[in-house]
C-alpha cells in the first residue's frame, strides 16, 4: 500500500554533505484562522526551501481531529511536500483510530507519528484511556502498523516525561515502543543539547539494536519568551538557568518585552544547538515553526545551508 517514501528511506537519501531538515507545522485553530492563510504562506515557503519532510501536529483531545486530516490531506495531494500525521490515542474510540489511519491512507499519507496524546484542556493534568481505546503509545503503533504498510515514528523526551518516575522507566518505554514497530523517533523540544546525547547514550545501552533507530531532535528558535514559558509550561520542559536569565535580561523590564532582542537571543541560540547537533551526528534537524518561515530560515541560513528561496517572508 505504502506510495510514498518513509522518513528514514527520505533521511538516508538526503544530499550528500548535509544533515537534513524538517519542519513541524499546526493545524488552523478553527475557521477564520484556516483563511487568513498563514500557515499556507509557511508551507509554501517551506515547499521552496526543500524540507526532508513536515508533520502535522494534532490538538490535544482531539480538538483539531477533522482539521488536521483535512490540512494534512492538502499537504499530501496540493504541495511537494512528504507529510507525516500526528495520531494520538486520547479520546478516541479504537474504531476512531482505525478510521482515521484509512482517512489519512485514502489521501496517500503512509507515514504517522503516534502519541498517546495530552489531556483535552491541561496536558499536564491526569491521562484517562479511552473506554473502548488504548493505553499506551506502543499499542498505537501497533495498530497503525497492523492496518497496512504505514511508517511509524513516536516522541521520545529528552528531558524525560513528566509522567515517567525517572530517566530509566521513560528510555524503557521509548524502546518498548521502538520494538512494537516504530522506525524512528522525534524529540520534544529541549534547549540543552546534553539531554539529547544522554538519551541517544541511554537507548543504545537499553537495547544496542533499537539505538541504531533515527532519534530526530526538536528545536524551536525562541522569538518571544512569553509564549517560549508557555510552550515549556504545556511541555514539561525546561530552559537552562543561564539561558532563561539571558533571555530575561534581553527581554527587559518594561510592560512589554523586547521581541527584537529576544528574538536575536534565540536564533543564535537555536543556531548554536543545531552546529552542535550537526557535529555529534544528529541525523536530521526538526524545527518547531508555529507556523512562520522566518526564523527557522534565518537559523538555516547562518548554518550555511544552500536555500532555493529567500528566508525573509513574514514576521515571526
């Protein structure tokens, strides 16, 4: 059934000389953002700079569920683009999950990301199984692979999830869910470049075979720290205190924070983490964009990577 290449095949195809990229994208939140259009200006520009592939990410609870199949579909049908769906186990019926892999697979989408999926309103709050669904990400993958010849990725978390006891139950379940049938694996987003070494370290001594697997980090160039705090708060994840004190200082004092200065901080930041990950072998850089080109064509661009179009398009 498989029509389109999976991750790793695109990976390990990639030019010569150069780690590649990808981009992670987010459905409309509902109608009237759909057509403002931002998102598709993103895409478009994406489309031109040439990605490995892009995911589409998918609300928590499933608020998105009938968006994201319908963007993502777009993606797949209308752009060049090779996309990669988000599936999470929250909230859905099996039935549900089965439907929605074949709404994706009727649009030639083959390649999925399964989650188990944050809690609808608090994705830090308690996790309930679905009464007719699954429990855990493993058994997502599963049944995604179980439907037809789909590519499978998962999360992994450098940092550790914020529900596992510690860094050993969270790199036993990542390979638990590499055995199921998962072929790679995308972080959630991190700022010390440390916690994903010791994860890739930590999933080679679990199980030598499943650390040969692609471990993709997330990155996301920080251009405002309200929103990089909210973003860190829904994640669990945490900035380093010497760089949340330098964006603190680069932000100011005032009733409004110093986007300019924050924004510089950050694309330097994200530049730095990307030469260093690109040093220890990383085998793709995937970027958080929330929708805009700029900064992550800027951090492309000062890593030297030949890009076909220019970076600079819309404010981010």
């Amino acid at each position: 059934m498989s029509r389109t290449p999976s991750i790793v095949d695109r990976l390990g195809s990639a030019r010569s000389g150069r780690i590649p990229f990808s981009v992670e994208f987010s459905p409309p939140r509902d109608a009237e953002a759909e057509a403002e259009g931002r998102l598709w200006r993103a895409v478009r520009t994406f489309e031109r700079l040439g990605p490995a592939f892009v995911s589409m990410t998918y609300g928590a609870g499933g608020s998105t569920r009938d968006r994201t199949v319908r963007v993502t579909g777009r993606l797949a049908e209308e752009t060049t683009l090779l996309p990669v769906a988000h599936l999470t186990a929250v909230g859905h019926s099996i039935d549900e999950l089965r439907a929605m892999v074949g709404a994706y697979a009727d649009r030639g989408i083959t390649n999925i990301l399964a989650l188990r999926g944050d809690p609808p309103g608090n994705p830090l709050g308690e996790w309930e199984k679905h009464p007719e669904g699954l429990e855990y990400a493993d058994e997502l993958v599963r049944l995604v692979r179980d439907l037809g010849d789909f590519h499978v990725g998962v999360a992994s978390f450098p940092e550790g999830h914020h529900r596992s006891p510690d860094l050993d139950h969270d790199t036993r379940y990542l390979v638990q869910k590499l055995r199921a049938g998962a072929e790679y694996s995308i972080t959630q987003m991190f700022f010390d470049v440390e916690h994903y070494l010791r994860l890739r370290d930590r999933v080679v001594a679990c199980d030598a075979e499943q650390g040969l697997k692609p471990i993709i980090p997330e990155i996301m160039p920080i251009t405002s720290l309200r929103s990089a705090r909210r973003s860190l708060e829904l994640s669990g994840s945490h900035l380093p205190p010497v760089l949340e004190e330098r964006l603190r200082r680069a932000a100011g004092d005032g009733p409004e924070e110093n986007r300019a200065a924050v924004r510089e901080v950050g694309i330097e930041v994200a530049t730095e983490m990307c030469e260093r990950l690109i040093s220890e072998g990383a085998p793709c850089l995937h970027f958080i964009t929330l929708n805009f080109a700029r900064a992550t064509g800027e951090v492309l661009d000062r890593l030297g990577y030949e890009l076909e179009a220019p970076a600079v398009v819309q404010p981010a």
